[in-house]
C-alpha cells in the first residue's frame, strides 16, 4: 500500500474558501472510494478550516492524484454573504513532501518535545501531554501538532508540518533567485520576442 498526503489550503481567501476546504475533503472522500483508494483527514475538525491534511491510501493513488494537485475552483453562490456577487471561490491542493524528497532534511536532525497542548479548538485540542513540537535543528523550523490523542500521531502529523515547512522555504529561496536573475537580466535583447499581443483586447499577432 502506498500512502501520500495532500495539503487543502484556502491560502489568505476568505471563509467561503475556509468553506470550499471543508467540503473538498468530503467530496475527496467520496471520489477516493470510488477509486478503490482511502481517504482521511489526519487531523480531527470541524467548521470551515483554512487548511486540512488528507492521507490517500492505496495500491495505486498516483492518477487520482494527479487529477486533483494544483488549483480548485468551485462555483456557486457564497454561503455567507447573500447577494455578494463573486461567483468563483479557489483553494489549493499540493502534495506533502516526503523525506526521500528533501535532500537536507533528516530524522536524526530533528528533535522532537512533547508538550501539553493549548489554545482554541474545543473537543479537539488534546487535554493531555501528548502533543509535541518538532524542531529541524539546522534551519530552526518548528511545528506543533495538538489535535491527535496519541503522541505517536502527533509526532507523525509534526513531522509533516515540518516537512511542509522546509519545502516553502526551498521555494522561497528559488522565488528570490528567479528575481534576481530577472534583475540581473531586465535589460532584453529587443525585437527577440517569441510572441506578440497588441491592443486593448491583448490580441496575439502572428510575425511574418
């Protein structure tokens, strides 16, 4: 069996994204048994979350994958605001990193504290000691995980968050690298343009 984690994101939208995020990961489920495949969020909730972890099992979840990584939208009036005229709301869906993906992560660099957990979150937030905080000693990333009972589960949803963490901060860095390559080459060589759009109405126009 083959297990990957999808990452649900409303990103900075507001709750009706939240809302969309919910109900994905419902209609995720549905289409994941559909497939032969299980779906679960790995971390209990409730209401319009900004982003959920979902874990796709089965002998062969690349395709339903595939399908589903990148952006959603869904279409439909807002649950919240009556007479609102937006009518597409998106949240996006990538996929978790594993280890073997990230070259400088290891598990002997990460230490790992259990704690006891705290803040908002009702039934959900564990009353117990069993939450943990992970820390990637060579960056200082840290991330905490509350909600699960077991501090085996907490440790493994941690450990995720961590490795979400260090991805965002490898595709920072290259965002900052694509940047100052831009800068350095802002000067473009003119009339070298591979396509050309003209007009108010951006219109492409064919050369020759």
């Amino acid at each position: 069996m083959i297990e990957a984690i999808l990452h649900l994101s409303a990103g900075q939208g507001p709750e009706e994204c939240r809302w969309v995020v919910a109900r994905l990961a419902r209609a995720f489920a549905d289409e994941a048994a559909g497939a032969g495949l299980a779906c679960m969020p790995l971390e209990p909730f409730s209401g319009h979350p900004a982003s959920l972890l979902l874990s796709i099992e089965g002998e062969a979840p690349a395709p339903f994958l595939d399908a589903r990584i990148g952006t959603i939208r869904w279409i439909g009036l807002s649950p919240f605001r009556p007479g609102h005229k937006r009518r597409n709301w998106f949240v996006s869906v990538t996929l978790v990193p594993s280890a073997e993906d990230m070259p400088d992560f290891r598990d002997e660099d990460v230490d790992y504290q259990r704690m006891r957990a705290s803040g908002p979150g009702g039934q959900h937030v564990n009353k117990t000691d069993s939450a943990v905080r992970a820390t990637h000693r060579p960056t200082g990333l840290t991330a905490v995980s509350q909600e699960q009972r077991s501090q085996h589960a907490n440790r493994k949803i941690a450990r995720l968050k961590l490795l979400m963490a260090l991805d965002e901060r490898h595709r920072c860095e290259a965002d900052r690298n694509r940047q100052a390559a831009w800068a350095r080459n802002r000067d473009l060589e003119r009339g070298n343009a591979v396509r050309t759009y003209a007009g108010p109405g951006f219109d492409w126009k064919r050369s020759g």
